[in-house]
C-alpha cells in the first residue's frame, strides 16, 4: 500500500537520504521517498504492520516526528528555543574565554570549566544523544558524529573553549540553514494558497457548499465577491473583475463577463458571478498546479542524483582520510608522541569541514525554487529532470495549429462580386457540417435553410437552399459538375461556392496566427536556441505561409504523425530538441523529444501527459520565459555544486597545514551552506516575464 507521511523536524538534506536509507532497509517497505524540501514521506509498503515500524524509525530518528498537518506556530516555538539555548551558549563560551584571559588561579580554572561545560552541553547534549542513537543503530557517518568526535578530540587535547566553539557554532548553523529553509519552504508553500477551500454548488434544491473535488464538468458555481474561483470554467451570469496574480505574475486586474473563459485560482474582486465548470476539478489549472507542486521532487535530475550518490561516498572516504592524518601522518615527522597532539588538532579540522550539507540542502533546493516561480507564472515543469533538458535544449521544433497558430479557423479574403450573397449561402450550407473548416461559418447569419445535405469526403458539400443546388468544396467538386472557378493565389485554404451551376465566389478560411509568435521564437534565440522548425501535416504552401511569418529557419510540411517522430529524430542529430505541441498525435514526438512542452489549455490529454512542461496559458511568450528560468536555475545548481567543492577543499588543505583553528573551521562550513541556500533563492528573483493579461488571456 502507499502512504504519504508528513513530518516536521528535519532541516538537513544529509538526514533526509540518511533517513531514507533507514527506511528502506524497514522490513514490509519496498520503496521510500523522503521529500526534504516539503517535508514528506513515501512509502510503498505491504501492510499495516510494515507501515507501523516506518513510522517508528521516523519518529526515532533525531528530531523528526510524525505530524498530521505541520504547525507554522509550532515550527516558530521551536526556532525561538533554539535562538535562546544558541545565544546562552555563546554568552557563556565569551564569559568562559573573557575568564581564561583576565584571571588565574584554581577558583578560575573551575569556572572556566563550568562555563565552557554550560557551553557546550546546552546546545550539544542533544547532538551528543543523536550520535549515540545512531552508532546503537550501526549508522555512523552523518554531521552528528563529525562533530562529535571533533568536539571530544578537542577536549582530549584540553582545548576546552574550541569544544564549547564547535558546538555553538554548529549550533547556530543548524538553526540559521533551519530559518532559511523554512523561509523558502514558505515561499514554495504559497503557491498552495491557490486552492479554495470551499465552493459554492448551485443546485436545483439550492446552494450547497462543497469541497472543491467534487467538482465536476457542467457544474454551476457562484462565486462571490472576494472569493477564489474553484476550477476552471465559463461566466453565464455577471460581470467581475479578477485578480490573477496567483497565476500570472501581474498586478493588473482582469475585466470579465458573459461568455469569457476563467481559471481555478483566481480570486473574485468585483461583483457576483455564476460560473459553469469546463472540466472537473482534478483536470483544472489550479489542481494541475497544485499536483506539480507536490511531487515535483520525484523526478531528480543528474546534478540531484550525483550529490546523493557523492555525499554517501564522500563522507566515510574523509572520515577514513581524516584518521589517516591523525595517527599515520605523525610517523613521518620524527617524533610520533610529540607531534600526535598537533596532527589530531588537523584531522578534526578536516573532519569537521567535510561536511557535504551545503550541497545536499542547497542543489534540491535550488530546483525546487525554479519549478515554484516558474510554476507561480504558469509554466508547470514536471521536475528537475524537465528544467534541466529545457536549459540543455538547443533546437526548437513547433506543431502549427493550435501552437503558433490558435487552432481556430476564421474567414480571410472573400472573392466575388456579390460578396454577402457568397458568404450567406456559404454559411448556410456549412452549418450543420462537422468539417473543422465549418466553424469559420458559425457566427453568420443563414436566411435560408438547407435541405438534401450530402458530405462528399475530399470535396466538399452538396445541398438544395431556396430550391437550387448548391455546391460548397474544394475546386475538384467544382470540376466534377463542370464550373469554372477563378483562379486565387492565396496561401489559406480555399471554399469554391456554386448556386444553380453558377459560380458566386471563393471564401478563403484562415488559421489565425498568434501575434507574439515571432516575437517568442526571436527570445528563444536570444535565450541559447539555434535553431526553430515547424513540422505539420498542413499543406506546403500554407505551412511556408506561417513559417514566413513567425519567422522559423525551416519547413516540413505534409507530414503523417509516424513522419513527425521520424524528422525530429533527424533533428536531434543537430542537439537537444525542444518539440512544442498540442494534440494527440503530438505525443509520440514530445516523448521522442529531450524537452516536451505541451499548450496546457488547448492541449490534448494524451500531449500533456507526454511532455515534460506545460504552458498553462497556451501563451508562447511563456516559452522564453520557462527556458530563461531553467538555464538560470542550472546556472545557480553548477554555481552551488562547484563554490561548495571548492571552498571545502581549500580549508581542508589549510586544515591539513596546521593554519587554520578548529573554531575557523567549524564556522567556514556554516558559512558555506549558509551562502550556497541564500544562493539558491535566486531563482525565485524575479525578471522580465511574459505580457500582461490585456495581451494574453489567462
């Protein structure tokens, strides 16, 4: 069975893999997966019994406990209590070394001893208790035993102030990454506040308040002033203004009314309305969102599997280098005794600064900071591995309808001398057609109707209005019955009408393309994209039509689905394909792709669940955008991956050369993990984002 646990109490990504371990070694547990940044569990296991002792082996491992919901004012208690033992700690170490420095004598010395003891076991008891637990258990190479062992090597050699240093220190280096943490914790969790807690059903027997999961499709909702919109949907009643920065980014407000499309999420400012659900709450944006936000961390991308891998190697080779230093180094100095003391001092030095914290806390959560804003502006990446193969792309392949172009067939140019007559009979007998092209007719007016409607697959439709016959196709119906057709040179696709066998005029129907297109393509480059191609089962001469507009270096037109997941396999011989697309035969291409981006709101089911990021708006000034936030977010993991090894490595070979204290030491891998977590809320800064509302509608 599988459960999710939530915990509270653990601030270190070293514990979380610890942890994990633990709980995969369970008995009855097949699978475990702990969410250090959310703070979860996972477990797949075979009963209760088996689950009972997951739960034992959480609630027994160092300060973590099992939760039902983790409590903000719990957490701030708790930090404040740190605060008051680390800040006692440090009063008393200074008493102790102002003492040390400024009096003599035996009285002196005995209080020197107690303060330095006060010192350290005030805020190391609990340290010294966690290492003791976990050498019972066989587990010795974690951050507790570190500094175990360099806080009691320290006091071997009767430097009692650096006893009481290390572990105030690290003290307060648990409680400053614990704070940072949290803060971004917080900042992740905000997006959570999408939901609404309640919505309001209206039924026949009246209004009844519902979760929002129970929503389903053609559901009625009233949504009041100041309230959330539960899911997403169509206003049938009033006009409302929305705020929208939950989803979008922007301050501005949005006006709505009759007939316009809303999103889950955002929240009611002006009157009430009605609106009526689209589709059920589990496939709407808000609970899309939602979902990627809490299993974004399933997905790990290699610099994420690397530090786990590393830092379960690294630390026992530095534990066993560090005794190395301490008991073989001294036999090559002439003077084993004499110089032993000095050589230890080194070893906790180097042990101490070996602490892989910084990376394991700092590259997680950098990620998870990068797929939290790009989530905020409407792009849901569905992990670490989707930003890091959308920072690695480096040529773009785009689906024409529907992804540059809206997918909506509209009329273009009109040719004939009776235009309004051509367009009427036209529409007439295109309306009851299913043929995708019949929905340019729909808003028109039909004054007459018709009768006797023939579909002809391939030509087009025959039918009797006002007692002729009319025809309505493509100019090899026209040729089947004989009529002459003026010749037109335009790139859309092209309706030949005949009344009584004469012919009245061509209407050109046309698949508007999206006004920032070029534009997005133009930033795609801009942001490290080489290249850009369409690939679509349209004709030629209408595919080289858009592909002129929007600007794409190549064609490949009158494609079959099997030929699209052929060309982007040539493609990718170029580099990392970026494929972005819409519809059901797209997701073969999108799974083939090292990037699939999918139009979240158009898009096909079958698409989004083959790509790896989904443009939420259907908006493709969103792309750049999401391709901006990965290669920024990878930038910071290499930038924390390579300042950590490098720092480490430095003191470790200062350490080694007797020039720096065990205090400096203990203080430098603080200052390390502090740094590389401030360094990864970078990718929460924001920068330029796509347009507003008023330019693409949310």
């Amino acid at each position: 069975m599988n459960k999710e646990i939530k915990i509270t109490g653990l601030d270190c990504g070293k514990c979380a893999l610890d942890l994990e371990d633990r709980l995969k070694k369970t008995e009855g547990v097949s699978s475990a997966h702990v969410d250090f940044v959310r703070q979860r569990v996972r477990l797949d296991c075979d009963g209760e019994k088996s689950y009972q002792k997951a739960i034992e082996q959480i609630n027994g491992f160092e300060d973590v406990r099992v939760v039902e919901q983790p409590s903000r004012a719990g957490l701030a208690a708790a930090h404040k209590t740190e605060i008051v033992c680390v800040a006692l700690s440090f009063v008393f170490l200074a008493a102790g070394i102002v003492l040390e420095q400024l009096a003599s004598g035996l009285a002196a010395e005995i209080a020197q001893y107690i303060l330095f003891g006060l010192s350290y076991f005030i805020v190391g008891w609990k340290i010294l208790w966690n290492t003791v637990k976990n050498l019972s258990r066989g587990e010795i190479f974690d951050e507790n035993f570190l500094m175990t062992v360099a806080s009691i090597g320290a006091i071997a050699l009767g430097q009692y102030a650096e006893a009481a240093e290390v572990m105030a220190l690290y003290s307060l280096g648990e409680l400053l990454q614990s704070i940072a943490v949290g803060a971004s914790r917080r900042s992740i969790a905000s997006l959570m506040q999408l939901k609404s807690e309640t919505a309001t059903l209206l039924t026949e027997q009246g209004e009844k308040i519902v979760p929002p999961e129970e929503i389903k499709k053609g559901d009625r909702l009233l949504i009041k002033a100041g309230e959330k919109i539960a899911a997403d949907g169509v206003i049938v009643r009033g006009r409302t203004s929305l705020d929208t920065r939950s989803l979008s980014g922007e301050a501005m407000l949005r006006d709505v009314g009759e007939g316009d499309k809303v999103l889950g999420g955002c929240i009611n400012v002006g009157g009430v309305i009605e609106v009526v659900a689209e589709k059920d709450y589990s496939e709407s944006t808000v609970a899309k969102i939602l979902d990627l936000v809490e299993n974004s961390t399933s997905k790990k991308a290699k610099s994420e599997q690397f530090i786990t891998k590393f830092s379960r190697i690294y630390t026992p080779v530095v534990c066993i280098a560090a005794l190395l230093v301490a008991f073989l180094a001294p036999v090559f100095t002439g003077n084993y005794v004499a110089n032993l003391g000095s050589w230890v001092n080194r070893a906790l030095v180097f042990l101490v600064i070996s602490c892989p914290c910084a990376l394991v806390i700092s590259v997680p959560l950098s990620y998870f900071s990068g797929i939290g804003f790009a989530a905020k502006h409407g792009v849901l990446v569905k992990g670490s591995t989707g930003l890091d193969a959308l920072a690695a792309a480096r040529i773009a392949a785009f689906d024409k309808t529907g992804t540059l172009t809206y997918g909506n067939f509209v009329i273009g140019n009109v040719y004939g001398e009776d235009k309004d007559l051509l367009l009427a009979v036209a529409a007439a007998a295109e309306k009851n057609s299913s043929h995708p092209l019949a929905e340019a007719f729909r808003d028109l007016p039909v004054k007459d109707e018709a009768t006797d409607v023939q579909e002809r697959a391939g030509y087009g439709i025959e039918c009797t209005i006002g007692g002729e016959r009319v025809l309505a196709g493509n100019k090899k119906l026209m040729d089947v019955y004989g009529i002459s057709v003026q010749n037109v040179e335009d790139a859309g696709t092209l309706v030949y009408v005949a009344k009584g066998g004469k012919y009245l005029g061509c209407v050109v129907i046309e698949d508007k393309i999206k006004e920032n297109a070029r534009d997005a393509l133009a930033q795609l480059k801009k942001e490290g994209i080489s290249a850009c191609y369409m690939l679509t089962g349209d004709s030629r001469r209408r595919a080289e039509a858009v592909a002129k507009q929007v600007g794409v270096d190549g064609v490949y037109a009158e494609l079959l689905p099997a030929d699209k997941l052929t060309t982007a396999q040539h493609l990718q011989e170029q580099g990392k394909l970026m494929y972005v697309g819409d519809g059901i035969n797209d997701a073969p291409v999108l799974v083939q792709a090292d990037a699939g981006v999918s139009m979240g709101g158009v898009g096909s089911d079958a698409a989004i669940e083959a790509s790896e990021v989904v443009l939420m708006r259907d908006d493709l000034s969103l792309l750049p955008f999401a391709k901006k936030t990965a290669r920024r977010t990878r930038v910071i993991v290499f930038e924390n991956i390579v300042f950590s090894i490098a720092v480490k490595v430095i003191i470790m070979a200062l350490g080694l050369f007797n020039l720096i204290p065990l205090g400096l030491a203990v203080f430098a891998d603080v200052g390390v993990m502090l740094l590389a977590v401030f360094n990864s809320f970078r990718t929460r800064i924001e920068f330029s984002r796509p347009a507003s509302p008023e330019k693409c509608k949310i």
